[in-house]
C-alpha cells in the first residue's frame, strides 16, 4: 500500500509563482479567451435547441482540441447543459437547463453573443 499524498506544510513559493504567472498578459488572454468560447458554446447549443426542441448531438458542436472538451465539461458540471446518451449517429447529446436557457437569453437582450 502506497502512503498517501501529502502537500508541503508551506506552499508559499508555489503560490508566489502561479500569482506571477496568472498575472501575465498572456494568462489574462487565455482567461478571457476561455469565458467568452464557453459563453458560445453555450449560445450554440441553447440556439440549436430552441430551433428544433431536441437534444443537440455532439457532432453539430464545432469542438476542437483539449480546451473545447473542457469548456463542455464545464458548462456541464455548472449545471447549464446536461450530457445525455447519443442516438445512432451521436456519442453524446447536450441539453440546455432552465438556468442555461435564462444565462442565454440574458446575453441575447445584452447582445454579448
């Protein structure tokens, strides 16, 4: 049997360099990069559904790379889409909830997508 994982007492340093790097210009970008591919993402799925009513099938989300799986992940663990089994020609589909829907519809009026 393994020990378990134990965290240094002191991460003081670590702590000092993430500060340093997410402080950079570079980090901020991907930051905000991040926020507004989920606001789309979301606006894709909520806009899919409300035009046909049905779940909306992986392969009509343009996902590409690590970051975009994430980003679904992520809408999904907030509760704004939930993931439901695929049909024949899907692996998975996405759903928009109540508040995902609310979230969308509020950015419309804003005109933030």
């Amino acid at each position: 049997m393994l020990p378990p994982c134990q965290e240094p007492a002191n991460m003081a340093a670590f702590e000092d360099l993430v500060a340093v790097v997410r402080n950079t210009e570079t980090m901020k970008t991907l930051f905000r990069g991040l926020e507004e591919e989920s606001a789309k993402l979301l606006g894709a799925i909520c806009r899919e559904y409300e035009q046909t009513g049905r779940t909306v099938p992986d392969h009509h989300l343009h996902l590409t790379g690590y970051s975009s799986d994430i980003l679904l992940r992520a809408l999904v663990s907030a509760e704004l889409v939930t993931k439901e089994p695929g049909d024949r020609h899907s692996i998975h589909g996405y759903r928009p909830t109540a508040t995902g829907m609310n979230h969308y519809r509020a950015m419309l009026e804003e005109k933030a997508i």
